[in-house]
C-alpha cells in the first residue's frame, strides 16, 4: 500500500486499519514513493513497525545509498528498493551497504533480462531474495527462474486486456506461462482500436 501523507499519524492509522484487516499473517508492504528524507523515514519507520509490515518500498530517494543504510538500521524493518536503478554497478554499492534487504530491479530500466538476471545473482551471491517491479508479466518468468525470488509486484494499469493471455494469478500465487519464450503475446485486433 502507498504510504507518504503530510502527517506520518494518517500513514500508521490507514497501516493499522489494514493490518487489521488483513490479520497479522498476511504480507503487508508499504511503499513511500521516494517522498521523504532519510530522518523522516527512520521516524516512519519506527512507527510502521510495531505493524509487522514486511517491507518499506523506496522510502527515499534511490541514489542515497547511506540514507537507505541508515533508515534500514536506525528504522528496523526491511528495505526494498531499486526500482530506479539502472546499472549492475548501481545494485552492487547499494547491495554491499547492506541498505536494501529486497533488491527490486525492473527489467525496463536494468538493461532487459540480462540485466534483471545480473542484479538476480548478484542478490544470491549476498543473500538476498529478489523481487520485481513493473513488466509483469515478463517478469513473472524471471522470478520462476531463480532460486532466490520473493514477490512478483503486479500493476492495476496491466496491458492485460491487449495479450492474447494475460498473466494468471490463482489464490494469490501467479503463474509462470509454459509457451515458448517470454511467453507475451499481443492481442493486435484489440490494440487496432487504439490505432490512431
């Protein structure tokens, strides 16, 4: 869920209503969208996680390194982040700071799936599960090629309704097209309408 209102107080009550609902099981990730500063995240991050929320997505922004190191240590819960980086080397200093407990590249901005696949095994080789932002539905098949994968994030503005089969999602858990490839397959009668 999206976090980052004026007050910090909206963000835990709108968290806690959610927890609530979902029960203390469920995996509950927040995002912040870059808005705050390193200190207003650590603060936002203390009070998030008496919520058990199992991360805080982009609290800051994603080329402050010691800020991501210091929010992640000072606010106690899990960082992920790296929706905004673009090479291999930008992951690895952000990796080795040991700021980032969720490694998050997207395949359209790290260089494709070679790219993807890099930060994917660099993330093993320290530990770490990877997760994913944006293209879902290339990068579903991703995740099911590494031992290490944590949660595919799938977008509401999908292109779902322009493939000839869009990705599936059963009982929360997504599931990896067997078809040759990448598997994405565009509806082109449906993208004629769009035909300008």
């Amino acid at each position: 869920m999206k976090v980052g209102r004026e007050r910090l107080s909206e963000d835990v009550e709108r968290v806690t209503a959610l927890r609530e609902l979902l029960g203390p099981e469920f995996p509950l990730m927040v995002d912040a969208n870059m808005c705050w500063s390193p200190a207003h995240a650590t603060r936002a991050a203390r009070a998030l996680r008496e919520l058990d929320i199992y991360w805080l997505e982009e609290p800051t922004t994603p080329d402050d390194v010691e800020g991501h190191v210091r929010i992640a240590r000072d606010g106690g819960v899990p960082i992920a982040a790296g929706e905004n980086l673009h090479t291999i080397y930008e992951f690895q200093k952000a990796i080795a700071s040991g700021g980032i407990a969720f490694p998050e590249p997207d395949l359209a901005n790290i260089g494709g799936i070679t790219g993807w696949m890099k930060v994917a095994h660099l993330a093993e080789a320290h530990n770490l599960p990877v997760t994913t932002h944006g293209v879902h539905d290339l990068q579903v098949h991703l995740l099911a090629a590494v031992p290490n994968a944590s949660y595919l994030e799938e977008h509401g503005f999908s292109v779902a309704k322009y493939l000839q089969h869009p990705m599936q999602i059963e009982d929360g858990i997504v599931i990896a097209p067997d078809r040759p490839g990448h598997g994405v397959q565009f509806d082109w009668d449906a993208l004629e309408a769009l035909r300008a």
